[in-house]
C-alpha cells in the first residue's frame, strides 16, 4: 500500500503539481552548480519546454560515453536523455523511462525536433516504474554500458529493485552514474509520510551508510563519492515544520556516486603495490583526469591505487587511457585511509570542505 501511494503521489506532483522548475517549494532537487562547457553547450540545444520541466539535483553524464548505450532512469521530459544523446553521437544510444506520462509527453513530442537539431534521432522513451524494469522486454541483462539517474531513485519507495536491476542491466564493466540525495541519519517515519518532502526528494533520501550497504548487497562493492553538496531547505515553513517535528539537526546532501558493475572488486581498498599512469587522453582533461573526489590523476604521474581502482581503470572503459604498475601477485594489507566515515566532504563533520581534488585511495 505504502509503494502504491508512493507512486501515485510521486506521479501527481510531477505530472500535476509542478509544471515547470519553478515550482518546486526547496532547492533539492535544484542543481546549483555550473555546467561544464560542453555541458551547456548540449543544453543550448535542448527545446525549451524540455528545459522548463527539469527536476534534477546535478550533471550525471559521465565522461568517455560515445558510442555507448545509455539508460536514464526517471528521464523525466527528457533534458539528460537529450544531453546524452549529443554525447554518445550517432553510434551510440539513449534510452528513457519515466512513470510519468505529463512528462514523457513533452520528451516525445520534441523527439522531432531534436533528431533535427542534432541531425539524428538516437533516443527512445518507455512509460514504466524504475523498479520494475523487467516490464520494459527490450531491457535485456548486460545490455546497457552506462545508467544514469538523476534525483530520482530517492522517489522509490523500492531502492533496492532499483539497484538489482541496474546491476543485471549493465554490462560487466558498466557503471551506474547518478546523482541523489542523501541524508545525514536515517530519515524518520513522520517525515516520510509528508508527500512535499517525498516530493520535493527530501523525506526519501537514504542514510548515505544504509546506501552504500545497499549497494554492496546488490553487487556494486566499492560505492566511489565523485562531489557533494550539502542541502538548504530554503523553505522557512518546511524548514519550521522539520524543526516542529524535532528534527532540526537531520541534514541532507546532493551527491554523484558511481557504482561499476565488476565482480573483481573487493568490500574494502586492499594495497598492492599498483599505480597507475593517466595518458591524458579523455577528451577535455589533457592535464589530469578525477575518478571520483578522491582520485584526481595528473598527466604522466604515477598515482599509487588500491586494487579495486586499478581494476575500476583497466577493466573499463578508461583502460586505453592509462598505462598499469604492478599485479595482484602480493598483498601488502589495507590500503592506508580507507575509512567508514561519513564520506560527504561538505558535511559540518568534515569541516565543510570542497569535494575537489585530492588524491590517495580513501
């Protein structure tokens, strides 16, 4: 009954309640940050009502997709599957799915505009709940190379089925790539009843511990943070009504996590004596190139890794662009930092740090 309602509400507040991004009554489901270059210059591109109903917390399009297959999750009107569509190019493919119908109306009846605009039509759009992507028949297993999602998976009532079907969907080497809401404890029962703060991706968001154990449960073993963001209600009676409830110290993050599905990878960073050199040949990052928001590798440096980033590197698609030191031949123990702390970096915690640069394994 819970996931019934759930959808329902979910699907009325994004299909009824809000009709263009002003709208939404916090800054959840906002993305603060600037886009990259080529970034805005796929948004440019993108028709304006599509822009109108975007709701996402962040840019989850990672780097080195074309030619790829790419399935975005809760593709809402269609702004991210747009945007990839421009990166992938004309061998690549995107496809959506969305539960809304308001929604998916806009993404497909701009489908012919983009295809002219971009000069071909690589993109498909499915009516369907993301935790049951096994309703979609042309979803097979290991078919896709990339899975995005943005500030959706914390609406599903089921965040579990959602990981299970992304790890069956992708293909050995594939990742999942998105961008959510987190939050700082476990997110009280009052609160998840309130439609607005599920809603407004708030009263959904999982404990950022309870997801990175969820995600080690369905196959994706080493979790990697790209940036964070902490979250300002900016809504002073939703704020009051949090407060009102006593909870008031409860925080919330955006962030990026990128999940790859390779069995080679162990629950923890275990040290053995690998490093990697960066070639510098991801196009846009000749100087150095970021993993995650704490693997920033310079150009021709050698960059001490644990065993699961090496694998993350030459067991992927980024493997053409490193050369690899070391094997798995001798164990030296835990590789030093890799702690279970909390990882947001701009938590009160962490001293409210940039997630930027870095380096060492965790």
């Amino acid at each position: 009954m819970f996931a019934d309602n759930t959808h329902s509400s979910v699907s009325n507040y994004y299909g009824q309640t809000l009709q263009k991004s002003e709208d939404l009554q916090t800054n959840a489901c906002c993305t603060a940050a600037s886009p990259a270059p080529h970034i805005r210059s796929a948004i440019a591109n993108i028709h304006p009502s599509v822009i109108a109903k975007y709701y996402g917390c962040g840019f989850c399009v990672p780097d080195e997709v074309e030619g790829m297959t790419i399935l975005d999750l809760g593709c809402g009107a269609g702004r991210d599957v747009y945007i990839a569509s421009q990166l992938v190019g004309p061998k690549g493919r995107v496809i959506g799915v969305d539960m809304t119908e308001e929604q998916l109306k806009v993404a497909r009846e701009t489908q012919p505009y983009h295809a002219e605009k971009f000069g071909y039509d690589n993109v498909e759009f499915h009516l369907g709940l993301i935790e049951k992507l096994d309703d979609i028949e042309s979803l097979k297993d290991g078919s896709v190379d990339i899975i995005i999602s943005n500030c959706v998976i914390n609406l599903c009532p089921d965040k579990e089925a959602v990981l299970k079907s992304c790890h069956r969907l992708l293909k050995p080497g594939g990742e999942l790539y998105f961008s959510d809401v987190y939050a700082s404890r476990r997110v009280p029962e009052e609160l998840q009843k309130d439609e607005v703060l599920w809603g407004e991706c708030l009263s959904g968001a999982l404990y950022w511990n309870d997801f990175q154990n969820m995600a080690k449960r369905c196959g994706f073993k080493d979790p990697r943070l790209v940036e964070d963001a902490p979250i300002t209600v900016e809504n002073k009676k939703i704020q009051e009504r949090m407060e009102a409830m006593g909870h008031k110290n409860l925080e919330f993050y955006s962030a990026t996590y990128r999940l790859f599905q390779l069995d080679c990878l162990e629950p923890h960073c275990e040290d053995y004596g690998q490093a990697v050199i960066y070639k510098g040949t991801i196009p846009r990052f000749e100087s150095g190139w970021a993993l995650d928001d704490h693997h920033y590798m310079e150009k021709g440096k050698v960059f001490p890794v644990c065993g699961n980033t090496y694998n993350m590197l030459k067991e992927t698609r980024f493997a053409q662009h490193f050369d690899f030191i070391g094997d798995f031949s001798t164990h030296y123990g835990i590789f030093d930092g890799c702690g279970t702390s909390m990882p947001f970096k701009s938590s009160q915690e962490n001293g409210g740090v940039s997630t930027k640069g870095g380096g060492g394994c965790c």
